[in-house]
C-alpha cells in the first residue's frame, strides 16, 4: 500500500504508468479471496473468480457474465477447483500479453499443459461445451482435415497452427449450417435460416439492431429467400467492420451534412483501402441494414453505429419471450431508477468535495486578494497621500496595523460564495460547450469555446456579485478605521441590510465586463494548454504540478488583460470616502480614473490578480484529489477493472484497461466455437418445458 507520501507525490506530479502488475494483481485478488478453514490458505472459486475478471456492474448484454467461467477453466491450471496467487498472478501476466486473445483459447483446449493440442483433448472440451440444440459441424470436413488431419491421420497442432484455424472456424461454421438447411442444393435458403445461423454462430459479436434484422436481408434482391453469394457477402463485411468503420468515418467527415451515400462508402473505400475491395453486394447489405429506418440512402455515423457497434441495443434482447421481454422491462426498468438516483448522490458527493477544496483554495490566496483589492482602491497620485507604495509594502502595512486576521478581512463570504459560483461556472461552461459540440467525433469550433466561457463567467455575476461587494467593503474597513478615526467596524449583515437588493448588485456592469472575457479566454485556453501541450488523454491524466501550470498560463492573460474591469469594479461597489470622488457608473468611473490617475491606475493590482487565480486553482485541485481518496463515493472502490468491460468497442473507443478487453475478446474467438460455451446445463435428461402455473410443467 503506498504512504501518504507517495500519494500526495503522484497528486502533485500525476502518474502516466499504471501501478506495478504486482500490486495490481495483489490487491485484486485479496478483495475477492476467501480462505480455507483447513488450512487457511486463500484461493479463488470460481464464483470468486468472475467477480474479480467480471464486476457485477458492467453490462454483459452480448456475452453473459456465467460465460466468463472459461476464463476460471484457463487460470486453474491443476485443475482442482480453485484458483491460487500464484494461479492468478499467472493468468494475470497471460493478460497482459499482446496476444493473450489467442493464447488464452489455446490454453483451454491444452488440457495437458504441453504446448501442443491433440484431437482427442480438442474434441472433449468441445463436446462438453456446445449446447444440445447447436448447429451440427462436420470435424471430418476436408476444411477440418487441413488443420487437424484426416480421421485415420489426426496430428497434434502447435499454438500457431491451432491460432489460424480458430481464425477461419467462423466461416467454415456459417457454410456447414447453410448447406445444413439448402436441402434441395439449389443454393438458396429460407430467411429464418439465415438468421438461426448468425445467430448462432456470431450473436456475440452483432448488435441487437442487426440480429432482430437478418431476415429482411432476402429484401436485397427480387426473390424471398436468401442466397449463398448473400450470406457470403454479408459474412465478409461483419469481418472487415473496423475497416468498414474507418471509411464511414472519412466519408462523413468529409461530407458537409456529415452523411454519406453507397456512392461515397465505395468512392472512399477505392481511395483508402488497398486489398480490401468492396463488392456491389457487401454495399448493399452494409446500407439496408443501416437505412432500415432511412429510405433516403444518406445515412451518418448513427445509422452505421446500430450496425457496426456490438454494445449497441435495443428494449427488448433478441429471441425473448414475452415472459423474458417483460422482465427486461422490469429489470431495465428499476436499473434506470438506481442509476439516477446514483448520479443524483454522487452529484451531491462531488459537488460537496468541490465546495470544501474551493473553499479551502479561496482561503489560501486571500490575503493575495485582499491586498489586490487595497492596492486597487488607492486613488491618490500624491506622494503624501499614498497609503501603500506597492503590494509588497500593502502587505506589510495590513499585518503590522491591523495584525494578521487583517489579512482575512471578510473572507466568510467569499467563502460562502465559492461552492455556488465554481458550480455556476462549470455547469453553463459544460452546457454551452455540449450544445455546441459535434456528437459524432466531439470537435468544438474555438468561437464556441470562447462563447461557453463567456456564457459561464456572464452566468456567474447573478450570484457572486452581491458577495463580491460585502467582499470588497469588509477587506477596505481595516485600512479606514486606521485612517479615520471614529469610524465603527460593520458586519456582513450590516453591509448588506444598507445596501438593499439594488445595492448589492452595484458594479455589476463591469462585473460582467471582467468576467465574460476571462472566461471566454480562461476555459478555452485551459482545455488547449492541456490537451495540446501537455497531452492529456483519458488514458493520461496529469498532476496537480502540471495542472497548476496549465492554470497559470492560461490565467496570466485572462487575469491581467481584464484587470481594468476589476479596477472599475473595484472602485463601483466600494464605499467612497469624504473627499474622494463618488462614481455614478461605469463610464463616469472609467473616465474620472483616466483624468485623475492615468492609464497605469486601470491595471492597478494586476500582479496580484496573476498571483491569486494560479495558485487558487491548484490549491483547489489538490484538496480536491485529496479529499476524494480520503472520503471516497459509498460503494466506489478504484480497486479492480475500470469503465465498462463488455461495452465500449466499434464506433466508440474501448476505455477499460487492456488485460480486461482481452480477456472479454478471448471470449469473443472461443464463442466462434459455439455460442453455448461456459453457458450453465441443466442435469442430463432435464429440459426446460415451462413454467408452472403458466402453461408448463416446469424442470422435467
């Protein structure tokens, strides 16, 4: 477990390398071992197991969480029952090799652990597994024979070899079941034949949209049933979808509404692609199935998404009955309730960290602020009259006149103010940004960046103004009871109860004008300093160093260029004293300071301005990180797989840790095998024949 040490230094400085494998595999098989009473050692089950491969959490509409029991059949490597550390820290280091896919399907069939796979093991595990309703599939094809030999020669295969045949198995499956049903050997099958087969053979790899839809494919041409050169054409584009995807994505974005026809699929196919060359017919089918709900033939990347993208579903699964469909429903149903009401409370969560680190940010750089705000309000150009030379000497003068709880003066209610305005800020930026971001590859034009920022920081001003204004008289009164005498300290209440609602909302106007345009430069400048230059990914994710830097930069032109709305702000909501000029608004104001003081009094404090927001944000942003390890969301542990495992691939980029996608993709090549593996089988001589009381008699 690492120190606090440790943990502040990867806050600070950020991390772009995953912990140590070790560590890793440790910690995640503590939290799902149990022990044996006899001889307390710890071990995994295989329900253990798939709690630890297969959180409860994920969505495993395609490949059923019981399936990844295979995987328990892999790590269990002396065949006991149970899996060891040493077993798992094994299978875990399987993972974490670039082939692991393969590797681990070669593994459950080397029952003997030699490296080599021979016929009988091969066909054992394979009995045991397919289901009793599967396709029938011929091992004494001459397909077959290539690999393994004919049935009088059987050969043992190598890791290789077994690796390429498994590439194949696929296509070979689909043409055994199609001769399976053209019993007549005209060459044409039925269309409910035709999806019994993908079904069976590829439902693991196919979205709902597709699966629910082979049967219209005899639509394609001018007969009803559906020929070999059909099933053929539509079993080439389901292998090339990553292909086909990459020209979709060319094609659209080149298009100027973002759709594409069959004419641009085949014109950008021809420009990009080097082998692989697309028949008239793999058009046609790519198209009818992505324009089902589209007669027009332009079809975008969503259309092609309910086709290419595996996790994508619809409210009913393919194949339920009504009994099955209703308890979706339900299931769905009730899962939307928890998982609002989850957002509900982890909003409330973040956004109670969120106040406590921007409060606790706000309270380090105030004497910063405080001393902004002084050096701002000083109006007279008179050596004699000058309180404070510069924001050095104003610091100094505040501590040795008004002690250090000077340096505080009216720091409640800008800590009141920082939870709702960071809120404020954040939520319109985000808004605004969503509005005008492009859904299908989540580009923003820099106009728009700019108009989100400004939105937010316009937003803003509603709440924070009135806080801002009793901010700026309590930081002031200090410095006036030493320069006046008679002059009786006033409390917040005090303040706002004289100022009234109009009141508290004087200095608005250049209030707006200060934070609109730090805004608009802030946000978009932030976002591009960390993604552009310091290369942010969500696969990188950077310290609090690198952040603050970011801040810093982005902040010093925001800070100083709108300075001059500050110093009017500034000299709008505080109090003038006898004597002093008093400001009708914002054009009197900005005037007067001209004639009076000069151009250099509109960037008064703007040093201070620099100094405050940089460390501000970084001050907040490290409380934040460290409150969140310290009073983590109930119920979230970091530990373990991360992001959606079985979802998250096709159109949408897989953001769970890699040993995890290959662990799910192992599972994809040994389901080639048959759709029925790591499925759980009732007893032999028992069968599902119903339910009782609906119909049924039940298990028989």
């Amino acid at each position: 477990m690492a120190t606090v040490k440790e943990q502040i230094g990867e806050v600070l400085l950020g991390t772009t390398q995953e912990p140590q494998l070790s560590q890793q595999t440790r910690a995640a098989f503590l939290e799902h071992a149990v022990k044996d009473e006899e001889t307390g050692e710890l071990y995994l089950g295989e329900n253990e197991f798939i709690n630890a491969v297969a959180p409860e959490t994920e969505d495993y509409h395609k490949i059923k969480r019981s399936q990844y029991s295979i995987l328990f059949q892999v790590a269990d490597r002396k065949r006991t029952g149970r899996v060891t550390l040493q077993d798992w820290s094994n299978f875990d280091n399987l993972l974490a090799k670039p082939d692991a896919e393969y590797e681990i399907a070669f593994r459950l069939f080397d029952t003997d652990g030699t490296g080599l796979v021979n016929f009988d093991n091969f066909q054992k595990v394979y009995n045991a597994s397919k289901g009793a309703d599967s396709l029938p599939f011929d091992w004494n094809s001459e397909w077959a024979s290539l690999y393994i030999g004919a049935k009088d020669k059987r050969h043992t295969m190598t890791y290789p070899q077994f690796s390429q045949m498994l590439r194949g198995l696929q296509g070979e499956r689909v043409r055994q079941a199609f001769l399976h049903f053209d019993k007549n050997r005209d060459g044409y099958i039925e269309p409910e034949d035709f999806q019994r087969i993908i079904s069976a053979t590829a439902s693991h790899k196919l979205s709902d949209h597709l699966l629910e839809n082979l049967h219209t494919l005899c639509n394609i041409s001018a007969g009803s049933k559906i020929s070999y050169a059909n099933v053929r054409a539509f079993q080439n584009m389901i292998t090339q979808m990553d292909m086909v995807e990459l020209i979709i994505r060319n094609a659209t974005n080149k298009s100027s509404d973002g759709k594409i026809t069959r004419t641009d699929f085949l014109n950008e196919a021809a420009r990009i692609s080097r082998f692989n060359l697309y028949t008239p017919m793999e058009a046609d089918i790519l198209f009818h199935f992505a324009g089902l709900d589209e007669p027009s033939g332009r079809l975008g990347l969503k259309d092609f998404a309910r086709v290419l993208d595996p996790s994508w579903n619809t409210a009913f699964g393919f194949g339920a009955g009504a009994a099955g469909a209703l308890n979706d429903v339900g299931a769905k149903a009730f899962s939307t309730t928890q998982s609002i009401l989850h957002n509900v409370l982890e909003a409330v969560h973040h956004f109670g960290l969120g106040s406590l680190a921007g409060a606790f940010g706000a309270f380090m750089v105030y004497p910063i602020d405080l001393v902004k705000t002084r050096m701002q309000n000083q109006r007279a150009s008179r050596v004699g009259e000058m309180l404070y030379k510069n924001s050095l000497d104003c610091a100094k003068k505040v501590v040795k006149n008004e002690g250090v709880k000077g340096l505080y003066s009216g720091v409640f209610p800008q800590l009141i103010g920082v939870a709702p305005e960071k809120a404020i800020k954040l939520t319109v930026n985000d808004l605004v940004r969503g509005k005008f971001t492009n859904p299908e590859n989540g580009d923003i034009k820099f106009w728009a960046e700019m108009l989100a920022g400004g939105s937010a920081g316009g937003c803003q001003v509603i709440f924070t103004n009135p806080l801002e204004i009793v901010k700026i008289r309590l930081q002031v009164q200090g410095e006036v009871s030493k320069t006046v005498e008679g002059v009786p300290k006033r409390s917040a209440i005090w303040i706002i109860k004289n100022l009234g609602l109009v009141g508290l909302y004087k200095g608005a106007g250049a209030c707006l004008l200060r934070d609109v345009p730090f805004s608009a430069i802030y946000f978009p400048s932030y976002a591009h300093i960390k993604r552009d230059w310091m290369g942010e990914t969500p696969q990188k994710s950077l310290g609090i160093v690198q952040m603050l830097t970011a801040g810093a930069i982005a902040g010093m032109p925001a800070a100083y260029l709108t300075t001059p709305c500050d110093v009017i702000k500034t000299r709008l909501q505080v109090e003038a004293r006898a004597g002093e000029t008093s400001y009708t608004g914002l054009r009197h104001a900005a005037s007067t300071i001209w004639k009076e003081e000069g151009f250099k009094a509109f960037f008064k404090g703007g040093p201070a301005r620099i100094l405050r927001s940089s460390p501000q944000f970084g001050f907040t942003l490290a409380a934040y990180e460290l409150l969140q390890r310290t009073f983590p969301m109930p119920g979230h542990s970091h530990e373990g797989p991360g992001g959606h495992v079985e979802p998250g691939v096709g159109l949408t980029e897989a953001k769970a840790p890699l040993p995890y996608l290959r662990s799910r993709n192992a599972l994809k090549i040994i389901l080639d095998l048959d759709e029925n593996f790591g499925k759980p089988k009732l007893p032999q001589g028992k069968g599902w024949s119903g339910m009782p009381g609906f119909g049924g008699k039940g298990v028989v």
